[in-house]
C-alpha cells in the first residue's frame, strides 16, 4: 500500500508541476466552466470532436485541454483526464467518467476497481479523503456538461 501512495503522490505533483494539455483549445467545439465552490478549484473545459462517419453516427473526443486554478488533485486529474479521453467515443468517455467516479466513491476498504483506467487508477487514493473526491471529478464533470452542452457551468456538488 505504500509504494501506492507513493505512486499517487509523485504522478499528482508531477502534473500539478507540468500539466498536459494546460492551453486554451481556440477551435474547440465544445466547452464548459467547472466550479468546486468548497475550495475554489475553477477551470474552463474545451473539446473538439468529429464525426468519423458520414453519417455522424460515431463521434470522437479528438483534442481536449483545460485552463484555470486550484489544488493538486484538481489539477493533476484534469491533467490525467485529457489525455485519457483523446481518440475516445462519446459512448466510451461516458462509460470512463462512471468507472473513475466509482473509483474515487468507493469506500476505502474495498478493493479498488481500476480495470480500463490506465494512470487514473492512482486517484484510489482520494476514496480516502471524501473532501478532495470533488476535487477529482471536477474536470470530469467539466467535460460531461462540454459534450452534453449544456450552457451552464459543472459544479461538484
């Protein structure tokens, strides 16, 4: 459990320090603001996607980043997030935002079920601190409303 953590703790502050895909996206098709009102994580969501039918059947995330301010685990999961979700169907980064919600909901003495989630499975570690699983899923929820267009902005609560 100890090399875990560790692993959690040197992959969150590596993209804090650097996080990829930090750029505003100037010909998104989509985006969203994200608030976490409790600790003031903000940030703005951008997506492009496209069709890769004619008939516009099948929708792909092709590019995804992020701007904006807050802690460590905000960051470095929406960070984590973007790269994730890129070349992905709408269908499956739906699928995606369950399973690391999940994740980061369980309780803590269950095994944590990180199947499918590459890097993210590292956010285990937040189902430990309750407070900061908002801090997680913001970008998630972020993405969520960009690709629902929903107009309003993604809170955590």
């Amino acid at each position: 459990m100890d090399d875990l953590r560790e692993l959690y703790q040197e992959v969150i502050l590596e993209h804090n320090r650097k996080p990829r895909n930090f750029r505003v996206l100037a010909d998104a098709s989509h985006e969203a603001d994200g608030r976490n009102p409790l600790c003031g994580d903000e940030l703005t969501l951008y997506a492009r996607v496209k069709s890769t039918t004619a008939d516009g059947s099948d929708v792909i995330v092709e590019k995804v980043t992020f701007q904006g301010s807050g802690c460590a685990i905000s960051k470095a999961s929406a960070s984590l997030m973007t790269d994730f979700v890129k070349g992905k169907s709408l269908k499956e980064v739906a699928a995606d935002f369950d399973r690391f919600h999940e994740l980061v909901t369980s309780s803590p003495s269950s095994p944590a079920e990180t199947d499918g989630l590459g890097k993210l499975a590292v956010f285990s570690g937040v189902r430990e601190f309750p407070m900061r699983v908002k801090c997680a899923t913001l970008a998630w929820h972020a993405l969520r409303a960009a690709l629902e267009n929903e107009g309003e902005t993604a809170k955590t609560e």
